[in-house]
C-alpha cells in the first residue's frame, strides 16, 4: 500500500466482504458444529497482549487476557475488530461472518466423516 506509514492506513484489498470475519465465521461455526453448542466459555490472550511482546519503542506489552462467554461473542469481536480499524464496515462484517459460517457448514456436512 502506497500509503503504509500514514496515520490512515488503507490496505489493497476489497473491503466487502470481510476476510477476517469470514475466517472466523468459518471456526466459530465449525466449533459449534463440533461441540453442538455455542456455549463454550473461554479465555484468550493475543500474542499482541501476551506480556512478553514489545512495541514499537521497545516496551514490553501488557498482560490482557479476555474472557469470552460463548463462541458467538468471540466471533462477533473478531469481526468488529476489523471496523474498529477502519479496514471494514459493518455489513462487510456481517456478510463475512455469514459467509463463513456457510463454508463451516458445507465442509462439516460434506468433508468430515467419522472414523470407522
């Protein structure tokens, strides 16, 4: 991108649908199908926020876990993260997570076999 170092980055890609979010359209949906529930309680740390991590002036980056109470909140964050960032607007999200949860659901249906 032409424009890297400005403080408005815009990356060279489409913007609709979401990648990120149809990413994570595509492993939310596939662990529900598994688990056969959303409601899975987790917690994640980014390697962002890990503690360890430095910044671009050398300091160590806190510890900042976040606690997720289901698998459709995660999903829905991961995908409003994009538009936080300005790389995405709210319908690219929304499309994005749907057309994930499509391809979860093909590949569950279609791909996945039990062992014998």
């Amino acid at each position: 991108a032409s424009n890297l170092n400005a403080p408005n980055f815009t990356p060279p890609f489409p913007a609709y649908p979401s990648g990120h979010a149809g990413f994570g359209g595509a492993l939310f949906q596939t662990l529900r199908r598994f688990f056969g529930t959303d409601a899975i309680a987790f917690t994640f740390v980014s390697d962002e926020f890990n503690g360890v991590t430095k910044d671009h002036n050398g300091n160590v980056r806190p510890y900042m876990p976040r606690n997720f109470s289901s698998l459709s909140q995660a999903e829905e964050e991961n995908g409003q993260s994009r538009i936080y960032l300005g790389i995405h607007w709210s319908f690219d999200k929304t499309q994005g997570i749907a057309q994930g949860e499509r391809v979860a659901n093909y590949v569950f249906d279609h791909a996945f076999r039990p062992l014998p």
